[in-house]
C-alpha cells in the first residue's frame, strides 16, 4: 500500500501541475512592483566577506538547521518582509554575545537537503538592545525599540524564501525570515508566505492577538507590529513545519516559481500579474480586503489557487505604517464594535471575513468554508473520489483512509455559505467538531468561470503532514 507521504505528494504535484494548465501567462506584462525606500545606515554595512553563491536547485545544500543547544541567546528582526533582488534590508538584533555573523540560507530543494548557504557576512558588533515596550497602549502593541545593527545588500540572491542565522560568537543561533521576491511573477508559481498569521500568533513581549501577558482574551494586543522578532522556532515562526515541505517539493519538481509574502497583497496590486499558479503554503488566516481582492482577481484572470492547509481567509485585518515602514502594524479587534471605526467605515472594520459588518464568508474563494478546532485531535482523511485526476497514479480507492491527516482545524462544504457550483469533494473524513460545526472536513476543488482551479486542502497541518518532520532543529 503507498504510505500516506506517497499519495499526499502526488496530490500536491497535480496541485503544481494544474498551475502551468489553464492560468493566464500570456497577458501583458505587468506593471513594475511597488517598491518602500529605505534610509541608510550609519556604521557596519555586514558587508560580505566572499561573493553571494548563486546555485540552481540540482546543487548541493548545507547545514541550515539550529541544534537544541545553540538556540536563543540572539534574536532579530527586518524592516521588510520581503525585497527585490538587490535591494537592502536592515536588520535588527539583540544579543549579549560580543559579535554576530549573519548567514543566509536560500531554502527550497538542493540534492534532498532544504537549504543552501548563499551568503555570509564579515562579523558584526553585538548589542543587548532595550526590553520589549508598549508602542500603544490602546492597542496593546509590543514593540522592539532597537536600532539597526546591519544593512544587507541582496544584489545577486535569486529569488526565494531565505532564513537569515544569526550566529553569535558564544554560540548561540536564530533566525530571521527574509523574502526575495522577482521582478515579474508572469509564468510562473507563486509561493505566498503568510506572514500575517505569523505575527498574529507572535507572543514576543508578551502579547499576541489571542491573549495578553496573563493568558487572557480581554488583555490581547489589537494590533500587532512586524517591528519584533517572532517568539516561535527560533525566531522562523511557522515557516519550517508549515511551508517549507512544500517549498522544498516545488522545486524538486523544477516549477518555475516566484516568492512573495502575503504583505506583498497589500503593497502592490500587481503582484500576481501573470501568474500561472498561487500557492498559500500552510496556515493562512489573516487577510485584508486588499489581499483578497488581489487574489480573487488573479483567479478571476485564470490563476489558478491552491490552499494548503485550513481555516484561510478567515480573519479580516487592516494595515498602518509604524516608525520602521509601511505596512508594519496589522490591526484585528475581532470583535467588531470594539474597532474604532465601526459605525463609520464598516468596510474596514476587523472582524471575522463571515461576521458583519460586510459579511463576505471565505468559501466563495476557497470553496470550503471554516469548521471548527476540536483542540488537538487528529482523525484520519478519507478518500471520497478516488478516481479524481489528482489522485492519478496513486491507486488510492473509494473509503481508504490516511491516518492522521485531518487537524486539528478544518474547513468544509457547508451549503450555506456561498459555494462555487459545481465543487468536487475528494476527501470526505468525520471529525470530532462540537454539535453546533460540521461532522466533517472536506477536500475541496473546483473550477472558476475563467478557467482557474481552486484547491483547498480543508486540514491546517497538510503541510507538515506531507514532510519529512514537524520540527526544524537538528536531532
């Protein structure tokens, strides 16, 4: 019998493939990106002690991982979540450590391992930067009031999702997640990583938009700032459980791919121009009115869509600039008549995506919509469509089941939220949901009026299911 890793890897390549069938590469070109200045630094410019490596992905890779040992001690953080090749970042970091090197690790798929070393930096002064501060105290924002410690140039780096390690000289590592976004997505699959339910999550300095220093709801930050490390896997967030299997896979199979974060959404409606394909890798639930819009005209243009995990586009947030850039603060309330702007601008209100005001339930783009998170149980996926063009190849058939697939959140075809018509189901699988939320999780696929396919893996932990290991560190 295939294992469960077998089957979940050909269904995520007909994903890929589908990507390159019907999506619109032959549009005009689009317009140039957005780009955020950014001023110049005083002092060390972590200026590289040899030439940045560009390697294609049939290369060697090297060792990228932080061992249990050496973790903490340093944390960082960029003014970008993402940059153009050649552009500077500045990064920020804390550490007691008398100096620091930076190395960048293009991730992705080099002869089996994940990550290659691209670039290195001459070794730069440490600094123990001040404590976390309360940037807004009606908001609840925690913020690291530090100044830069080095600029970045990227000329060379190809595009591509980095972690940036930082190695101190009392032997201590973390990471800083950078993206390198191309110039023009036109051709290509684009692999969208979403940082704004990273930070949503992100407890450093006490506060997240689920719960404050004392565990509570009521004390949770309204808004959340990008100007801090992420508290989680030393300092990568969810990137290596949730997104870099599937990385690593798309270019094992050698998919012309591009590189962007969900912030990229907000920031240039262009983006996605061209796109064959777009892939949100993972847990993605943070959306604003402008990044839905960007994507759900991209399919409507016939890009196709591929969410890998559950519960995405759940949750409605709004942008503001903080002192470091645009597009630094991403504000929820959650509870809409707490927003200050309820009542006046409904449109922009933070709520839920199916809550009021201006109700717009995430199924009419995902096809599934959310149902529940029955803590951390995990139930076995069941197959509802064997013969489905996804699973050729696969021998899979009519109730098999892949254990422990579903979990612990999910999404589902429940009819009475707005559902594309018609909508294939090709896992069917009874979960342990409360009564009032669906007996089930669905695998979802269908086809907009433009030609674009849309694929909804309906389980949040697909990614991690599907890859070698749920953990970063090495062993």
């Amino acid at each position: 019998m295939l294992t469960r890793r077998h089957v979940l890897f050909a269904a995520i390549a007909g994903v890929f493939l589908v990507s390159g069938c019907t999506g619109n590469s032959s549009g005009p070109h689009p317009a140039r990106r957005a780009t955020h200045s950014t001023s110049k630094v005083s002092g060390s410019t972590g200026s590289s002690s040899h030439p940045p490596v560009v390697a294609p992905a049939d290369q060697a890779g090297s060792p990228w991982q932080i061992s249990a040992t050496a973790s903490g001690g340093v944390a960082g953080f960029a003014d970008r979540t993402s940059v153009l090749p050649g552009q500077s970042v500045r990064i920020f970091v804390s550490t007691t450590a008398a100096t620091f090197v930076v190395h960048a690790f293009r991730m992705g798929w080099y002869r089996g391992v994940e990550g290659r070393l691209t670039w290195t930096s001459n070794p730069v002064a440490g600094k123990q930067q001040p404590a976390a501060v309360e940037s807004a105290k009606a908001t609840r924002t925690m913020t690291a009031p530090w100044t830069p410690s080095l600029t970045i140039a990227t000329t060379g780096w190809e595009p591509g999702h980095y972690l940036l390690r930082l190695d101190t000289s009392s032997h201590h590592a973390s990471f800083v997640p950078l993206t390198v976004r191309a110039a023009s997505a036109a051709g290509t699959v684009v692999l969208i990583s979403p940082v704004t339910t990273w930070q949503a999550y992100n407890l450093w300095g006490c506060c997240n938009l689920y719960e404050g220093g004392d565990g509570a709801f009521a004390s949770r930050s309204r808004a959340v700032s990008f100007d801090r490390p992420y508290a989680s896997n030393d300092g990568s967030s969810e990137f290596i459980d949730r997104e870099l299997p599937v990385l690593a896979e798309a270019e094992r199979l050698h998919l012309p791919l591009d590189f962007i974060t969900d912030v990229d959404l907000e920031a240039d409606p262009h983006v996605l121009d061209g796109a064959r394909g777009v892939i949100s890798m993972g847990h993605d639930e943070y959306w604003s009115p402008t990044m839905r819009a960007v994507v759900t005209a991209a399919r409507d243009a016939g890009t196709n869509l591929a969410f890998l995990g559950a519960n995405s586009v759940f949750r409605r947030i709004r942008f503001a600039s903080t002192s470091v850039g645009p597009d630094r603060l991403e504000i929820d309330y959650k509870i809409a008549s707490e927003d200050p702007l309820y009542g006046h601008d409904n449109s922009a209100v933070t709520a839920d995506w199916p809550a009021a005001p201006g109700a717009a339930p995430e199924s009419s783009l995902l096809g599934a919509q959310y149902g529940c998170f029955p803590g951390r149980t995990r139930v076995d996926g069941v197959i509802a469509d064997p013969a489905n063009w996804l699973f050729a190849g696969t021998h899979v058939t009519m109730g098999e089941h892949l254990t422990g697939l579903v979990g612990p959140e999910t999404d589902a075809v429940q009819l009475g939220y707005p559902t594309p018509r018609p909508i294939e189901v090709l896992m069917h699988s009874p979960t342990q949901c409360p009564h009032n939320s669906p007996s089930h999780a669905d695998v979802t696929y269908y086809v907009a009026r433009s030609g674009a396919g849309v694929f909804d893996a309906g389980t949040i932990d697909w990614t991690c299911i599907v890859g070698s290991s749920c953990h970063g560190r090495a062993s």
